[in-house]
C-alpha cells in the first residue's frame, strides 16, 4: 500500500458538522480504501488516496472515475440508495464545500439507513424472516439475469482466483496461518477446479459468467424502502467484479452457513435456483464457496495486523484460521442421496422438506425440488401466483413430473442431495424416483405423511402466499385415491409440531 495525494484538510472538513449544515455530531466510519461520514439522513463516502497491487486510488481523476463508477453499478441493485457524485471544492475564498468549487476530492453520496435494516446486524440478532431470504433470491437471481454477459472462458478465470489467494496467504507473515493447510488447501482446490473445468466452460459460453456484484455479503445487503437489497457492490476493477453468478451467490450463502445460520442458506440457494432454472452448475458450489471462505481467510488475517489492540488483533486471527478451516471443509464431497416426501395436500410435505434440506447433504444443503413450484415455473409466473384448474390436467402433470425427474437426476449428478416434495400418490412416480437412484447409485428414502383429513384442510385454508393452490375440495378429491403399496416408504404422524415431524424423519433418516 502506498499513501499518494494528502487528504488531511478534507478529511477535517468531512468531520465537522457544519460542513453538511447540521448542529448533530457526524459519524465515521473507516476501511481500508475509503473513509465514510454519516451525516444526517445522508452517507458521504470518501476514497482513500491509496495505491494497492489490486486498485488504484492515487489520483483525483482516478478517484472521480471509481465514485462514478460506484454509483453506474450500485444503480443496478439500489437506484434509490446512490443519489450523486459530488466534489469537495475549494471555493475563492480558500474554504472548501460540497458540491462546489474547484474539486480537491470526489465523494459518493447515498441515503442514509439504521444499522438495524442491514442484513450482517439481523443475523446478529438471531434467524432471518423467510419471507426476506425469499424476497432476497429473487432479488439477486433478477439481477443476474439483467447483469452484464463476459464472454471468454470460465475455468481460467475461477484459477486466477485460486492462484490469487495463494499468493495472499504466502505473503502473510510466518505462522498467522498454519503453511501446511494452506499449501493443502490450494492442492485441493486445484483438484477440485481440474474436475469441473469443463462445466465451467460450458457455462461460460452458456452466458453464466457476467458482470456481478463481486462483494455480496451480509454487510453489503440492507432493508431498503421494505425490499432486501444489495449494495456497495465491487467498483474499482470490472474484472474482479466478473464471475459465474454462482460464485457471485456463494459468498452470501458462505457467510449465512459460517453464521450457523443454515435454514436461510439452504432457502436461499434453493429459492434462487428455483427462480434462474440452475441445475447441473449446483456442481461448482462445493469449489465457490470454498473460495469465498479462502478469500476472507487471508482478507481476515490481513487486517488482524493492523489492529492496534491486541485482543481485536486476536479476534481477526481467530476468524481467519475459521475461515481458512472452513474453506477445506467446504471442498468435502459426501455421497449424495435422494429424498422423497411424499403425502396429500396439507400434510405438511414442504414444512417438512424445507426443515430438512440445511441437515441432508453438503453445504449448503440438499436441493429441495417441489411439484407445486416446478408447475409454476414451467408455466412462467412466481411460485405464489394462483393457476387456474386448467394448469392441472392429467397431461400437464406427466409433464411436470417428467421434468422433476430430469431435474431429480441433474442435482444428483451434479453431487448434490435432493428432497423431492409432491404429492406423489401414483406408485409409478414413486417408483420413477427410485428408479432414479438406482441409475445414480445413490441411497433414496421415501417419507410418507399423514394427517385425518379435518387436519388437511384446515391447513390449505390457512395457506396464505404458498406455491400450492389445492383447497379443501382438492383434498376431499385426494382422500379417495388409491395409493396402492407405500413399499418402503417409511410412514410419518404428521399432526403434531413440525419440529417433532421432522425430528421423526431425521430420525429415519439417519437409521
């Protein structure tokens, strides 16, 4: 790092109240390339006039080019969030202002938020609401969609990545991580990227590899204005910015798993594969997160030098070598298997599903693939978007299941766990779903849930902003269909609490 132009006299000004016209105290906040001022309602950020081997901020020019970008890019996320870009100006009078005068500095102004609508400081405070890990999916598999298509390969470009890590954790100082773990870490990281390199250039060329946010973690994701929102994306080098959007997706599923808070990242992947269609990419995601985990790693242990007290240099120590633990751990592979809950409506099968996903398979979780959501999607509307009956013709559901088992065996090739959550009265669809393990070579387990039917349809009454559109005459239908031999489907109570249904299932599960 190099310090370049002297920033001294703007940094004195941006403190002082008056500056922005207010009588309150002005709040500061410092990283290691920018300073931010909370002043009021408004947020000033200040580029650091620095020079890393990564970005360079040593020039006002250059510091004019990356506030601008800032704000271009942010835009596509947050357009309510990033209001300008202004100068710090001297006037003639030799004192400087906002927005004024000759510029001496360039600021990115951006509406102000409580510290309690950011995302890192909920999951501070316990679970996350489902329905704003939902809202969040859509929201980045939406960006990712509109996000700018890189063309050129994709395995190259995720090696660079590896190879840059290394090259942060070699230029450490001696022993604040261990070497030898390092060393192994990049050993298998390399193996693991040899494996799937040609689905990475297949997605590459698949338009998978865009220009993405490059930093979305739980501190740059804010409730704004009601709707999850990403922010303070990476701005300084589109080429550290361009990804495969998976990786993009892995740092935040990364940061939601090392929190323990592993239902909200397997509903998050889950709920943004069921919005983009991902299937067989579900095999990069072992290899991604492991290197969003590598990337704080080295990230943490570089900061925990440059801690003037000891015991906040100790904390950032301790995180890195998690994060370096947890980057190896995330490489494990185990053998997938394949789940079925099966049931009528009402019993409970998605409760059930959901609760088990973040508890079968690898991080973060099995793919929960549901009938109900699979209709949705084939027909083009949100998984809460009522169809008519029209939609559940005999022949409209072979096709739906036909394509829960193409759906079924891409997840399971690709190394992933998969719930299957349908109905799944006919025998045949049972069978189906093990004929598919048996062609995988990987365990399956079917769970069959039941309730008296005064329970059922009090439950789909109740529904509210639910992928099933069945009622309580869908219900009355299912209780006199022919089941024919449930076979080795375990058979579940599922009345009671959902925590003690799926208490019984793990169970089953791990019998």
């Amino acid at each position: 790092m190099r310090d370049c132009d002297d920033q001294a006299e703007t940094i004195a000004f941006l403190s002082q109240a008056h500056s922005y016209g207010l009588d309150t105290p002005v709040e500061r906040i410092d990283t290691h390339a920018a300073i931010v001022f909370l002043a009021g309602e408004r947020v000033y950020k200040l580029k650091r006039a620095v020079r890393f081997p990564y970005l360079d901020f040593s020039t006002l020019a250059q510091r004019r080019k990356v506030c601008e970008a800032e704000l271009a890019l942010n835009r596509r996320t947050a357009p309510d969030l990033y209001l300008a870009v202004e100068p710090v100006g001297r006037l003639p009078d030799g004192s400087l202002a906002i927005g004024l005068g000759e510029p001496v500095d360039w600021l990115v102004v951006m509406c102000r938020f409580a510290p309690e609508c950011l995302f890192e400081t909920m999951a501070h405070q316990g679970p996350l609401d489902p329905l704003l890990i939902r809202e969040l999916a859509d929201a980045i598999a939406a960006f990712h969609q509109s996000a700018e298509v890189v063309t050129g390969p994709g395995a190259a470009r995720v090696r660079s990545v590896i190879e840059g890590n290394r090259t942060s954790m070699a230029a450490l100082p001696d022993g604040l991580l261990p070497a030898e773990t390092c060393d192994d870490l990049c050993r298998r990281s390399l193996a693991e990227l040899d494996r799937i390199a040609p689905l990475l250039d297949r997605r590459a060329m698949d338009c998978h590899v865009r220009h993405c946010h490059g930093d979305l973690h739980l501190a740059n994701i804010c409730l704004w204005n009601g709707r999850p929102t990403p922010f303070d994306c990476l701005e300084f080098d589109p080429e550290l910015a361009t990804s495969d959007v998976l990786y993009d997706l892995a740092f935040v599923l990364m940061d939601l798993w090392r929190r323990g808070l592993h239902g909200e990242a397997s509903l998050l992947c889950n709920r943004y594969c069921d919005m983009s269609g991902e299937s067989e990419g579900l095999a990069t995601l072992p290899l991604f997160l492991s290197m969003r985990a590598a990337v704080r790693a080295h990230v943490s242990a570089s900061m925990a030098t440059r801690q003037i007290d000891p015991a906040a240099g100790e904390r950032r120590r301790v995180a890195a070598r998690g994060y370096l633990s947890a980057a190896l751990a995330f490489l494990d592979r185990p053998l997938p298997r394949l789940v079925a809950v099966g049931g009528l409506s009402g019993t409970g099968k998605s409760t059930l599903a959901g609760g088990l996903a973040p508890h079968v398979g690898s991080a973060p979780g099995a793919r929960w693939l549901r009938t109900d959501v699979l209709r949705k999607r084939m027909a083009g509307v949100t998984p809460e978007t009522r169809l008519p009956p029209s939609a559940y013709t005999r022949e409209q559901s072979r096709e739906v299941y036909a394509r829960l088992m193409t759906e079924v065996q891409a997840a399971v090739r690709a190394g992933r766990s998969v719930i299957v959550d349908g109905v799944l009265a006919d025998p045949s669809e049972r069978e189906a779903l093990a004929e598919v393990a048996r062609a995988c070579k990987v365990p399956f387990t079917g769970l069959w849930l039941e309730a008296p039917g005064d329970v059922l349809r009090a439950r789909v009454d109740a529904r509210r902003g639910d992928a099933s559109d069945a009622d309580a005459g869908v219900v009355d239908r299912q209780l006199g269909y022919s089941l024919g031999d449930l076979g080795g489907w375990a058979r579940i109570a599922a009345q009671g609490e959902p925590d003690d249904v799926r208490a019984r299932a793990l169970d089953m599960l791990s019998a």
